[in-house]
C-alpha cells in the first residue's frame, strides 16, 4: 500500500523538485535523530537532535553515533535519490549542516553505497569542488574522482596524508583490469564486480612452498594491511613471499604464482571496502598506507612518493589458491627485495 507520503514524495520527483525533496530529507532525518534516545532527543529530556552533550563518555558519544547510523539508514533511500539525480547545487547540499541539528549526511550514511560515492559518481571534480563543504566528504569524492580516472593534482587542495590525487602508473593498469567504484542505479543498487585474488586458476601451476619464514611482530605495514582488509588475517615474515605465503596457506603444496604489483590492485582497494557504508577511496587511502609503511616512512603524509614508485617497481607479488575459498578471497604474499621482508595476507568470506 503506497501512503501519502510515498506518494507526495514521487510526485515531486517526477516534478523535478529536488529543493522540496532534500527539505523532506532533512526533515526525515532530523526527525529520525530527535526520536532516538541514544542521539539526546527529546524522549531522553535532551533538545531534538542536539546529540550528545559535552562531558559525555564514550558510551554515550557512540550511542549518539549509533543513532546517527540509524537515522541515516531511516532516509538511506531518498538520500541515494538526491545523490544520483538531482542537480550538483542540491545533492551537494546533503551534507551541509545549515538545515539544523541532525539534518546533514555523514559519511557513513548510505544505501547501496555511501551517498559522497553516489554524488561522486554523478559528476566531475570542478562542479561539486566548490559546492562540498565538510573536509571529510571532500577528500572521500576527491580520491573518488581519481579513481574514476580524473586528475585532480592541479585541481583540488592536497590529499592531507599525502595521497597523489594522480593515479599512479600501476593504478591505471589495475584500473583498466578491474574497476573498484560500484556503478549506482537510479533507484536504488548498485552493480560492481567482485574483485577477487586469484580470480581463477588460469596461469597457476603447482608450487611447492619452503618452509614457513621466521614471523616479524610489531611492523607497521602488518598492521596498516590488517586494517585494510579486516577480515583477512596478516603477517610479515624475514624472507621471500612464498615463505610469507607457506605461513597462511593451507599446505606446503599449492596451485599459485607470481604476479604484477598492478594486477593485484584492484583485489586490494576492494579489500578495504568493508561494508556498504564504505567506498573504493577508503581502499585506496588504506592501501596506500600500507605501501607508505613497507617504505619505512613513520607517517604517511611524511612518505617520499618516489621511494612509494620504486618499491612497487622492485615489489614480487605471490598469488595462491585455497580450496576452501568462499566468494570473496584474496591470498597474496609482498615481497620486498630491497629489505627482504615480505608480507602475506590471507582470508575469504561470503557477501
């Protein structure tokens, strides 16, 4: 049964009012906010949508958030409308906060996939950079274009980890083998492939591995790739990959092989999208940490770019099968000649 609502909201959509349909949003969304109690509404005594007062503690500085995610999912579908169709000056407007308490986007609201990706996906660089206020959102369709083949290092403000906002050589040839960003549909879905390593078993052969290499606690690259790909476990071993690899394969004899640092790409930017509230320029701001920390550098936004080109250039890349893969995997082992370290990461799940 289609309600009042519904019904109004169609027939400004078929009306081309996208100014009313974003008022709705932020009504809805406000309103969403307001009742929830964990957000410091007015069920709990607290003003509609202020959330959480200051001096709270951590559990009531995540429930306020919590009940951010709620109100978010609550409006998840006219916000993915307003992102693909509407024209840039409204969509932008979604995560502006000038509507009142509770009545912005965040970047974790989404449908289908984060709204910011959505609107990214709509529209170049140089008509959304002067309509997108909050840092955040910026940098996420900044690196969103840049994904989408757009060069952005004359034309937006620097990546504040030091990301290129130019994609790299081995980028572009990743990109062309597959494409992380998930295409959006108009009413709502989204279709992307599933990125996965080894993708099949075409150009493997059966290797046997050496023994285990000697396990390196506490890298940093080891824990930039384990928060890259959450759901996989990792390691670092003093070797070569294969000897990173005999530590997460499930035998000394496997179906494996080498690969290019550029073919292994786009399996690892997917990897960094955990869930739909996330997108493909998380992946690659976390596998760019990863790249920077296997450098050496302390920080990211310290990395010296060309010491980033020439470790891929020098960078061994080991692929290998596991029979017990479910439909999202992804074994590989990286290896380091110039330090002789390499690093492994391991792990399948259903989506």
């Amino acid at each position: 049964m289609i309600t009042y609502e519904e019904h109004r909201l169609r027939s400004l959509v078929d009306e081309g009012r996208w100014i009313e349909l974003l008022g709705a949003y932020r009504q809805a969304r406000a309103a969403a906010v307001a009742l929830d109690p964990a957000a410091g509404g007015p069920a709990d005594g607290g003003p509609a949508g202020a959330g959480p007062v200051r001096g709270v503690g951590a559990a009531d500085a995540w429930a306020a958030a919590a009940a951010q995610g709620r109100a978010g999912i609550a409006t998840a579908a006219l916000g993915h409308l307003i992102a693909y169709a509407a024209p840039p000056e409204v969509a932008a407007r979604l995560f502006d906060a000038d509507g009142g308490p509770g009545t912005a986007a965040g970047v974790a609201d989404h449908d289908a996939g984060p709204l910011w990706e959505v609107l990214a996906t709509r529209h170049t660089w140089r008509r959304l950079a002067p309509l997108l206020g909050p840092p955040p959102v910026r940098r996420l369709v900044a690196q969103t274009r840049v994904l989408l083949g757009e060069d952005l290092s004359r034309g937006a403000e620097p990546d504040p980890e030091g990301v290129p906002l130019l994609l790299e050589p081995w980028e572009s040839v990743g990109r062309a083998e597959g494409m992380p960003v998930r295409e959006y549909l108009r009413q709502g879905g989204s279709r992307s492939a599933l990125l996965t390593l080894p993708a099949s078993r075409e150009g493997l052969a059966r290797v046997e591995l050496p023994e285990p290499g000697a396990r390196l606690p506490g890298q940093p690259a080891t824990r930039a790739l384990a928060e890259l790909a959450g759901w996989a476990r990792t390691v670092c071993v003093r070797g070569p990959a294969a000897g990173a690899a005999a530590q997460l394969a499930p035998g000394p004899t496997v179906v494996g092989g080498y690969l290019p640092f550029a073919l292994a790409w786009p399996a690892l930017v997917q990897a960094g999208i955990a869930d739909r509230a996330h997108g493909a320029a998380h992946g690659r701001l976390a596998l760019w940490r990863v790249l920077t920390a296997m450098t050496g550098a302390q920080r990211p936004e310290s990395a010296d770019r060309a010491e980033v080109r020439a470790l891929v250039a020098r960078m061994r890349c080991f692929t290998w099968d596991d029979p017990a893969d479910r439909l999202r995997h992804l074994h590989l082992a990286l290896e380091d000649p110039a330090t002789g370290l390499s690093w492994a990461v391991s792990g399948s799940e259903e989506v």
